[in-house]
C-alpha cells in the first residue's frame, strides 16, 4: 500500500515539474570527473576565449536552424488483396510464409554418421577409417602403413596411431546351450 501511495506522490504535478526544469536558462551540469576538471582548468588557463565562445550562442547558425523544413512521408503500402475474394490457387500465391526450395525426398540414411561433401587433407571420416582399417586387415603386404597414408592423405605417424589404437566394435551372438552367456559388445581386436 505504501509504494502505491509513493507512486502516486512522486507523479503528482510531474509535467509542470518538468516544464519549469525546462524553463530555467542554466541547467545545472553532470558532475565532472577529477581528471576531466584538471583538463578544463588547463584550457581555461591556456584559451580562455575557446570556452567562453563554446558557451556563446551563435545568432547565425540559430538562424540557419530555423530555415531547415523537413517533410517525410511514409511509402505506400499496398493493401493486401481481400481473402474472400480469392480462389484457393490465389490464396496460395500471396501466402508470406516461404517455399521450400527443394522438394526432392530425403535420402535415407545409410550410415549412423553423417558424413561431409568435403574432407580436408589429414582428416577422416568414421566409414572411411573402418574402410582403412578393413584394407589393411585383409591383406597388411598389400595396403602397408605407409601406402595407406599416401592415398588417405594422412601423416605417416597418424596412419600408424589410427591402425593401432582405432578399431570397430563386433557383435557376439548369443551361442545355445549350457555355455550360453550374454550377448556383449567389444573392441575387434
């Protein structure tokens, strides 16, 4: 209840308040900062007739202030057309909600990583490190470390490090019988 009544208090009369601090003829000025006011006490001493004219007003550009005339007019806007009025095509084509720029279908997924358009050089994508990996797994004389990184377009000690510490993951199925333990997932070392 009290700030209701504080409110109501401190905008009683507050245009006339307003219109009086506008009528006076010296506002008084934001507080200076030390290192300002040490600055305006050192142009007072060396120019003393650069503030004095600052504070003048210049007869010639009020004038000039006062012969400025700017007319604005908005654009105009065209009136959209009435909806009642309209076939259901036309209705389509006014429509601001944008089209799809393509409409072909989306390719499914082949992949559970979605791979780029554009690798750069010494980088690899998941399908193609399993791919390497598969290349050297079969045949390690043929596909060797080094012709690997060369057609990868990987560092040679990268190429060693991928072969090393990076493998797929295989799945070992459930066996029958009395052996039967649970299905787990594991590196393919």
């Amino acid at each position: 209840m009290g700030n209701a009544l504080k409110s109501g208090v401190q905008r009683f009369n507050a245009e006339n308040r307003a219109h009086k601090l506008l009528d006076k003829s010296s506002m008084r000025s934001a507080p200076r900062h030390p290192t300002t006011a040490k600055a305006i006490q050192e142009l007072q001493t060396k120019n003393p007739e650069v503030l004095h004219e600052q504070q003048r007003k210049d007869d010639r550009l009020l004038g000039l202030l006062q012969n400025i005339r700017v007319d604005s007019t908005d654009p105009a806007q065209e009136k959209p057309p009435d909806t009642d009025q309209l076939q259901p095509s036309a209705l389509r084509s006014t429509s601001r909600r944008s089209l799809p720029l393509n409409r072909a279908p989306i390719k499914p997924q082949t992949t559970f990583f979605e791979v780029p358009d554009e690798i750069p050089d010494g980088r690899l994508t998941v399908p193609m490190a399993i791919e390497m990996l598969a290349k050297h797994k079969r045949n390690p004389k043929e596909w060797p470390v080094d012709r690997l990184a060369t057609d990868y377009k990987l560092d040679l000690k990268d190429a060693e490090n991928i072969l090393e510490y990076f493998n797929s993951f295989k799945v070992i199925a459930i066996q029958e019988g009395p052996s039967a333990h649970k299905p787990s997932i594991t590196g393919g070392r």
